[in-house]
C-alpha cells in the first residue's frame, strides 16, 4: 500500500506559504528535452514557426 502524501492543517499551512513566496514567471510555451521524442517535437514545432513567420513576412512585402 503506497503512502498518502501528507495533509495535516500544518503541512497544508505550508504549502500555501511556500506557494505565496514564489516567483511569478512565463509559462513553458514548448516542451525542452534532450530524449529523441523531446527533440523531434521541438524540431517540427521550429519548422512549423518558421513556416508561419515566413508567410507572415511575404503578406507583408
């Protein structure tokens, strides 16, 4: 029987501190990683963004 994670009134008082101090920043707007799914996602993510910059760069010209 795998263990609970702990949910005393301190440990929630805690969590709720803990949440409070930290520091506010972007969300991740694509997955990082070095396994070859990771890469492979990113590889195809960066051609699909340049493909869009292109096209968005030719309707302007």
């Amino acid at each position: 029987m795998a263990d609970k994670a702990a949910r005393s009134p301190r440990n929630i008082e805690t969590r709720k501190k803990k949440a409070s101090r930290v520091i506010p920043r972007a969300k991740v707007t694509r997955v990082q990683g070095n396994t070859a799914a990771a890469r492979k996602r990113l590889k195809k993510m960066s051609g699909i963004a340049r493909a869009t910059k292109a096209k968005a760069t030719a309707a302007k010209a």
